[in-house]
C-alpha cells in the first residue's frame, strides 16, 4: 500500500480508519555561537516584559585554497526574553559568550543596493566565558540558569550554589 504522509501511515498501521485526525509537526532549529560581544547590552522592558538585547560577533580564521590566511566574521543579534535581568550587568562589549537559542533571518538591500541578512536569535540560555577585568585577574559572572562561573580564556567552570547542611 502506498502512504501519501507519515501520519496516514500511523494511522492506517495502527488499525485507524478514521484520517480525520492530525498529527502535530514539529519542528526544531537552533543555533549556538560563541563569539563577544560588540557593545554593552540594552536592557528594556516591552509589554511588561523584559528583554535584554546584545550582539555577538564570531570571527573564524581559515586558509583558502591558496593557503592566504582568512577571517570571516558572523554577527549575530541577540533578544533574551528574562525576568532575571542581573546578567545584563555583565553582558559588556568584548565579553565572550555562549548563546543558543532559536535562529532567524531576515535579508534587505543594503546602502549599496546589494542583498544583505540579519541574522538574529530568540536567546534560551546565555553563559559567560573567559572574562578578565582591568587587573588581570578572573572575574566571576552568573549565568543566565543562576551558577556563579569563574572562567579563563580556554576554560569555564561552573560553581554551584552552596549545598544544604542535611546530612543525606
């Protein structure tokens, strides 16, 4: 027998004759970057609701096929829908971030008349990497699930919070 979709097949397999019923797609894209930020992060509020808004730009070094060293650089810009805006604080130009969340694009013609994109994400979850202040010295920062991370430039570890004094 030939199935013209996979939920007439469900239903037909499963002894159903009844197709009138409809089974729900779905559909999932995400996206992860690490990159730093291009400048400090807006924090505002619309419809009650707060977002915090920041670019991430991620640079990757490549040889092409001539063996010349090349940089391509990928901006991404960022709304993080959250009640817990204390990361703001720390989302500054130059930070080194992990963000992942759902992807979306959006092309126009740019100043030169040229097709161009944006591509924005609906951020999900945010970490801070490898931050370093003025002195040198690391420098801890929440992430967006509420851990304290202390990081370097190649590392991040993770600090929960203070266990109970229960002794099970």
């Amino acid at each position: 027998m030939i199935y013209k979709d996979f939920a007439s097949f469900l239903l037909l397999e499963c002894g159903r004759t009844d197709t009138s019923i409809t089974i729900k797609k779905t559909v999932m894209i995400k996206l992860q970057i690490v990159g730093n930020l291009g400048k400090d992060c807006i924090v505002k509020e619309v419809n009650g609701k707060n977002v915090i808004n920041f670019s991430v730009a991620h640079t990757e070094r490549f040889k092409d096929s001539q063996g010349n060293q090349k940089e391509r650089t990928t901006w991404v810009e960022c709304a993080y829908w959250t009640d817990r805006t204390a990361v703001a604080a720390y989302l500054k130009k130059g930070q080194m971030v992990y963000a992942e969340g759902s992807p979306e694009a959006e092309g126009y013609m740019n100043k030169d008349n040229q097709a161009a994109a944006t591509l924005r994400m609906r951020v999900q979850n945010v970490q801070l990497l490898g931050s370093k202040n003025e002195g040198g010295q690391n420098n801890p920062a929440p992430s967006s699930s509420g851990n304290t991370q202390m990081s370097n430039t190649n590392k991040s570890m993770e600090i929960s919070e203070p266990a109970d004094d229960l002794p099970f």
